[in-house]
C-alpha cells in the first residue's frame, strides 16, 4: 500500500508553482544524519518507499530512520490515446513537492559510515539532488 492521505477536500487538484525555497523542514531534527534537498521537483510514493526500503536493508534494521516528506499531491493522467477535452483526468499517484533545503531522510543510532552508505543508497532513488549533512 503506497503513500497517500487518507482523506482529502479535494480529488484533484491544479499542478502548482515550484519556485522559491524551503521554509520549514530545513535542519536536522531528529537524526545524526540527512539527506536535504538541492533541487525542487516531485517525489513519487514509489520513490519514497523504495528509498526507504533500502535504508532499512542496510541498516538491518538497527538504528532509526525518519521520513521527513509525504506525498499529499495527486497527480492526474487521462488514458493513452484518448483525445484532447473531456476533462481532466484521474489521479493515477501521489506526489511529494520539494523545494531546495528540503531534509527528505534523517538517520541515527547507527555509525557514520553506515549511515553516509544508506543515505547514498537512497539518493540514487530520487529524482532530484541531494548532499548529505550531519550534526558534527
């Protein structure tokens, strides 16, 4: 089961602005260590999750792992080959908006250097750059 809110206002909604940068969610607030955000974009549920799941798998499950997004953004698709009108189309996924200074992922409990591999694992998952930064 993929990423989604559980309720929304609105079943579709307009594709929006991505200019600026982050204002919130900027620092490390729970781990030693994070993956933020260098370029703006959409995350995909499906990326977040397999992002996590290979942190997890390198981690074997020691230490603690924070997902600092969520994919509150529908995005729509109307059928291959049907022609242009007729509305709009159905929400076909779910999408997280990032801007840069977004911290995607914090880790902790585990050593650096475990830690700079998972976060590097992760990064080639997502479709937008990223650096890694620690508390230190």
């Amino acid at each position: 089961m993929p990423l989604m809110p559980k309720r929304m206002k609105h079943r579709k909604v307009a594709r929006g602005k991505r200019k600026g940068s982050a204002m919130t969610g900027v620092d490390l607030s729970f781990g030693e260590y994070g993956l933020k955000c260098l370029s703006r974009g959409w995350i995909k549920a499906t990326q977040i999750e397999a992002c996590r799941v290979a942190i997890n798998r390198h981690m074997k499950r020691k230490g603690n792992l924070w997902i600092r997004i969520f994919p509150d953004k529908p995005v729509s698709q109307k059928p291959i080959e049907v022609r242009m009108g007729k509305g709009k189309g159905n929400p076909e996924y779910w999408v997280a908006v990032v801007r840069p200074g977004k911290m995607l992922f914090e880790v902790g409990g585990v050593p650096e250097k475990v830690a700079r591999e998972c976060l590097r694992l992760a990064d080639a998952k997502l479709g937008v750059r990223t650096k890694l930064v620690s508390r230190h």
